[in-house]
C-alpha cells in the first residue's frame, strides 16, 4: 500500500493525463488509425493502458480496504484524498470499463459492510436508551383478563400519563436537525429517552450519512445509481429494527412524533436538494400509518370493550380515563397540526365517539339524575380545560364539550333547586305556565365556566303571568311559609354542596350562580301570583323581599 502512494502523486497524474489523451486522439481519429506511426507505437500505447489500469485499479481498491479499519474516519479520507484522485476513476471509466467495473464492485462492496456494522452498533448502543413506555398489556381490552392501557387508579396514573401526554416530547420537533444522541455519554450520565429521541437521532445519522455519501459518489464516480448499492445493507438494518420496533410499539404518542420527524426529516433533505434518501422515507411513513393507526384502534376498542362496573369510581370528580383521553386527544391535535395531513380527522372523531359511550356507562351508575349530570359537567369541564392548552386547533371539539356542559349544568341546576326548593319549583311549573309579554331583564349576574359569560335574571310583572290553573291561597300558603323558614340554610347548605362536589372551584361558583338566579326568578314569580290570588295580602308578612334574597346571593358572589 505504501508503494501505490509514494508511485501515484501529482506527476504520475499528470503522466495518466497526458496517457489518456494519447489514448483518446487514437481512437477518434480516423486518419491516425491507418497511419504507420501509430502502428509502431501502437503495441507500446497497449502496454500503457493495462500497466496504468492495473497500477490505479489496486491502488484505488487499496484506500478502499483501508476504509475497513476501526476508527477510520471515511468522511475524511474521501474528502482529503480520493477527492484529489478521481481522475483515476475517471481513467479507468473512459480507458478499461472492466477495471472500472471492479474499482465500482469493490467500493460498493466496501462501503456496504462498513456502513451495515457502523449502522448495526450504533442501534445496539441506543437499544440500551431506550426508555419503555406502553405494552400491549397496557390496552384496556385488548385482552379479556387485561385492564391496564387507561390505568385503574390515580396512583397508576402518574406512571402511566407520560404516555398519553405530549408535554415535553414535543420539543424533539424543534431539535429535528441537532446533532444526534452519543451513547457513551448518555450511558455514563444513566439517561433513557423516548423511542422517538433514538429514532430521530438514528434517521438523523441516516440523513447525513447518506448526504455525504451521495455528494461523493456523485463527483468521484459520477454514478449515482452506486449510492443506492452501498446502502442496500445499512437501510435493510434499519428496516429490520424499525418493523421489530413498531411491532412491538403500542404508544400512539411516540409512533405520531415518528411520522411527524419523519415528515420534517423529507423537508430537511429537500432543502439540501438531495434525492438520495426519498424512497427510505417515503417507506417509513409506509411503516409508520398503519401501526400508528392499529395502535389508535386498539385504544378506541379498549374503551368500548373496558367493564365500567370495574372501572367506575364512586365520586363525581373527572375520571381518569376521561382525563387520559383528553391529554392524548390534545396532543393528537397539536401534532396533526404540525405535520397532519389530516389524515387523523375523523380518528379523533370516532376516539370521542367511544368515550361519549364509557362517560354514559359511567354516569349510568350513579344512583341520581343529580349525580349523573354532575359527574358528566365536571369531566366536560375539565376536557374543556385540557383542550385550551391544544390552542385553536382544538376549537371544534372545545366547542362540543361546552355545549355539553351547558346542557349538563341546566339540569344538574334543576334538581339541584329540586332537591332544596322543591316545592316552590313544582308550584311555579305547575302553576304558572308561561310569560305572555316581552320581559325586560332587570338585573344582571355574570357566570364563568372557561370564559365569562352574561346571564339575566327577570322580575315579572303582575299582568305578565299566566297559569295553567289558578291558584288559591291553599295552594300558595305552605309555599310562602316553608320559604320563609328555610331559605338561608338552604342557601347555604346548597353553596356548600357546589362548592364541594365540583371539581374546578370557578366552575362550581358558576353553577352556584345559575342556580341561584333561577330561584330569584322563580321566587319573583311566586310574589307577583301572591298579590294576584284573593286572600294573598295575608302572606305578605311571610313573603321574603327579593332586595334580602338578591344581597344574600351577592354574599355569595363576593367569595369569587
């Protein structure tokens, strides 16, 4: 080897060059070929060709064996060295196609091991990174003896959140083309990382090797069908590890940050203008959907198939499958805002779907239709909550779980007003049947649940009342009284079951709010019948001002 670069330096260059275009005038002119002098020099000109062929074909192969070494740096070794030699390859391609052929066969050959065990290492030394996070035990489900994907406590939760959480494994999208992982040191510092870090570290060694390798094998051999040969070997290593990976993925988060990496990884080359890399990861994406849509599948059929008797919590704060569902929903639509192609749009549709159905299950244990709408307006509250963190991608799903809640709090506030005032709201839906004229608002009270919203409370006048029966002192008499007794503690007794049993502070203040206005409203109806029935002046000393009910609630209100 020795030998080769002490013969082949810049004068034996020139020497070939100059051989070369002996070689060439011989050849294109006609008139030389038939010429006696080209005869005599003929036989010397043959001799030439094979000794230079011979001489710059193994002196070629022989960089080409050193590059086998351990340590060798080929990066280097192509730039500073054969770079200043391809007018040897171009010598062998234009003068003997043959030796050509074989220099061609042996770097592929060459480079095809070397990178295939580089690629190899580097996988089994990120292997020993990985950080687990999702089984296939973890699929509510999935198996009949198997609860474990939406974990059955709080406590299981917090071991389990990372994986339908996006949180902090969404800047991996804003490191993309940053250098890779280096083994060694994170084996020394004992850190683990999401499959998501490996794999983008992996495809980010993929990307500028093959980069480098490309622009070489274009200038030097100006052949870039040869680039494809050489990484026959390191792709087909990859695509081993990457369908033994997803395989045996069952974390949606993790498989949808690798579509998205991937995705950020085309643009990446193509703004290096490099073609080298697109049928790789075109097959990626091929790889990635279908697990990643599996995967998303099996979620959605271990909710629907998951035993709610088991799963139900005696309480009506937000379940935390409910909670899980949300977390992983949001961060399905913050990444398919990043690099979706919509293609998750009508997942996360039939995802809700399946968790409208586990809610109703849920609710469906409670012993009361109080119960129930309080359980489902806590869970909306809390979705609606998570969701805001999603920003205005998640405006439409945002929009369903408020009209939910809406619908929920009206009814959780009518049998809760039940329940403490029951009589004087079956007296007043009994009673009075409608309003027969506009009704002006005469007092305003503002209820928040997420953002803050008007709510008017109406005091009826006397001629604006109608009634599907009319009402007689006997009717109204135990009314006014028991009205009169107990208001206050069943105010209060009222606020602090709300305040108690709802999970957002603001939220309960809300409803507390709307409950409180529709018994103002109720009571005003109540007073004006008083003044309207014969007899009904005699309650007035058990009649309650509505200036005494009004300053009771502002108390209330003041606690916000």
């Amino acid at each position: 080897m020795e030998s080769f670069f002490w013969q082949v330096n810049d004068d034996y260059i020139k020497s070939l060059n100059m051989l070369s275009k002996k070689l060439r005038f011989a050849q294109v002119d006609p008139l030389l070929n038939a010429s006696k002098a080209l005869k005599d020099i003929k036989q010397e000109l043959e001799r030439l060709r094979k000794k230079a062929l011979s001489k710059v074909s193994a002196y070629v192969i022989g960089i080409f064996s050193s590059m086998r070494k351990p340590g060798t740096n080929i990066q280097i070794l192509q730039q500073n060295l054969l770079q200043k030699y391809r007018h040897l390859v171009l010598f062998l391609k234009e003068h003997g196609i043959e030796k050509y052929n074989d220099v061609c066969a042996a770097y592929v050959d060459k480079m095809n091991k070397v990178l295939s065990e580089d690629f190899r290492v580097y996988l089994e030394a990120l292997e020993s990174l990985k950080l687990d996070i999702g089984v296939s035990t973890d699929v509510i489900g999935y198996d009949a003896n198997v609860v474990d994907l939406i974990p059955r406590g709080r406590e299981q939760l917090r071991n389990h959140r990372f994986m339908f959480s996006l949180g902090e494994r969404s800047n991996i999208l804003k490191e993309i083309d940053q250098p890779g992982l280096v083994p060694c040191i994170s084996e020394a510092n004992s850190l683990k990382y999401p499959y998501e870090v490996i794999f983008r570290s992996l495809q980010k060694l993929l990307m500028d090797t093959a980069s480098s390798e490309y622009i070489f094998i274009k200038a030097f051999f100006r052949d870039e069908s040869m680039f494809y040969r050489v990484f026959e070997g390191p792709v087909a290593v990859i695509d081993e590890n990457m369908k033994l990976t997803l395989a045996n993925s069952h974390d949606a988060i993790c498989l949808m940050l690798m579509i998205c990496i991937t995705k950020k990884h085309q643009l990446v080359m193509s703004n290096r203008r490099l073609p080298c890399l697109d049928t790789y990861l075109d097959k990626a994406l091929i790889y990635l959907w279908p697990r990643f849509k599996t995967v998303f599948d099996m979620y959605i059929q271990s909710l629907y198939q998951c035993d709610a008797k088991m799963l139900w919590v005696d309480g009506t704060h937000p379940h935390h499958i409910v909670r899980c569902y949300m977390e992983f929903t949001a961060s399905l639509i913050q990444l398919n805002a990043e690099c979706g192609d919509g293609q998750l749009d009508m997942s996360l549709k039939r995802l809700r779907l399946a968790v409208d159905d586990l809610l109703v299950r849920f609710a469906e244990k409670f012993a009361t239709q109080k119960l129930k709408h309080l359980f489902l307006l806590n869970n909306c509250d809390m979705a609606i909550s998570i969701l805001k963190e999603a920003g205005e991608e998640a405006k439409e799903l945002r929009r369903y779980f408020e009209e939910k809640l809406e619908s929920n709090l009206v009814s959780f506030v009518d049998e809760l007003l039940m329940e403490y005032f029951g009589d004087l709201i079956k007296f007043v839906k009994n009673h009075i049947c409608k309003l027969d004229k506009t009704i002006l608002p005469k007092y305003v009270i503002f209820v928040t649940h997420g953002n803050m919203q008007k709510m008017t409370i109406t005091f009826v006048a006397e001629d604006l009342i109608s009634y599907t029966e009319c009402p007689n002192i006997a009717d109204v008499e135990p009314v006014v009284k028991n009205f009169a007794v107990k208001w206050r503690t069943a105010l209060e007794l009222m606020h602090n079951e709300v305040v108690t049993c709802c999970s957002n502070f603001v939220s309960g203040m809300a409803i507390l709010k709307a409950a409180m206005a529709q018994l103002l409203n109720d009571y005003n109806r109540l007073s004006e019948c008083v003044k309207m029935i014969p007899g009904g002046s005699s309650l007035n000393r058990n009649l309650v001002s509505i200036t005494s009910i009004s300053y009771e609630i502002r108390k209330y209100s003041r606690t916000l």
